[in-house]
C-alpha cells in the first residue's frame, strides 16, 4: 500500500543496526538530544577562549555583533565592571533566547539586547560611542558576505581609537574601517 507524503514526525527509539517498524530507514545512528542552553552554563572553549583575548577593562563600552544567545556578551559582561555590552542580533529568535538567559546582566544595567542588523546598527539619540567591538561566527563580518556597509555602521559607532575584533582576523583599527 502506498505511504502517505507527509507522516507526523516520530520518534525513533531503536537500537543501532536493527530496522525500525514505522521508519522506512535502517537506524545508523541516534543523534544526542541537543542541551537546553542555560545561563549556567558556561562558555564553550572556542567563546571562553576568544573573550579571554579580548583586551576588556572596567568601565569599557563594548558591542557584539550576532550575539546568537549572548553566551559571549555574558562572559564580557564579567570582565567590564560597571562598564556596559550592548549586544545586537538580527535574528528575533536569538534575541529573544539571548534575553531568557542574561535577565540578571540586563537587570543589573550591564547588558542591553537589541534586535538589529549591523548593516542598519545606528547609535541610539545620544549613546556615547564604542571602545570596542567583536563577532564571532558573522558571515558579514568574517569575510563571506560584502561588508561595506556594515563597516560603515561599525566606524560610525566606534570611537576613533576602537579596535573590532572578528574571529579568525587580525584586530582592526577603527580609523581603517
Ligand atoms: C553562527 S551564529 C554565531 C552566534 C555567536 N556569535 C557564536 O559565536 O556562538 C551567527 C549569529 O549572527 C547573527 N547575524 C548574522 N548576520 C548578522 C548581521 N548582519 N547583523 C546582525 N546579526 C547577524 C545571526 O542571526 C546569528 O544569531
């Protein structure tokens, strides 16, 4: 009999190598369930590692770029003190992932999450400028995706002696932008 196109996703429990009664598929292999993030976790080696890099200091104003869930913006926020980390993303998921595990760093003034594209990133009325900006893992700024305006974007909001820093690139200069 033929099988309907489209069938409720199931759930496959089976053992490795043996064939599953209601999947038309050998099971090879059964992929881990993915962690649920959550703000005690603590960065990856590849975050904790970029951040440590970072030359922070207390007091700074710092701003991520695709911050994805903030795991990177959190760890920053640690090592500026009173300073601030505005963190944007374009993607309202993110954000909105991002917001449910920093509420401490946002409710403590530390960190502000903004939905934005950096190619349309603006300084809010009169938000001081940017000692220092990063990304990691952003096409537009890791060189997969034409960069010029978001560059323009990012000068604009950096102080002249700012440097951002992308991963997998040399630290750039503000004033080169
Ligand atoms: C691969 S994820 C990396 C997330 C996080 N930075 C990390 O390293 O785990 C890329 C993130 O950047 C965001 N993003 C990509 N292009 C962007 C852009 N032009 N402006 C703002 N966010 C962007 C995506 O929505 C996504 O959340």
């Amino acid at each position: 009999m033929p099988r309907a196109r489209h069938q409720p996703r199931l759930k496959v429990t089976a053992t490795i190598g043996t064939r599953h009664p209601n999947v038309d598929l050998n099971v090879l292999a059964i992929a881990p369930a993915q962690p649920r993030y959550t703000p005690a976790m603590p960065p990856s080696p590849r975050i904790a590692d970029f951040v440590a890099s970072l030359p922070l200091a207390p007091g700074m104003r710092v701003l991520e770029i695709g911050c994805g869930p903030g795991v990177a913006a959190r760890a920053v926020c640690r090592r500026i003190g009173h300073g601030r980390v505005v963190a944007i993303d374009r993607s309202a998921t993110a954000i909105r992932i991002a917001a449910r595990a920093s509420r401490a760093e946002c409710e403590a003034g530390l960190l502000e999450l903004r939905l934005a594209a950096i190619e349309d990133f603006v300084l809010a009325g009169n938000e001081p400028r940017f000692d220092l900006a990063f990304a990691q893992r952003v096409g537009v700024l890791d060189g997969r995706h034409p960069a010029d305006t978001a560059l323009r974007r990012l000068k604009a909001a950096l102080t002249p002696a700012a440097f951002l820093f992308v991963d997998g690139m040399p630290p750039l200069p503000a004033r080169d932008l």
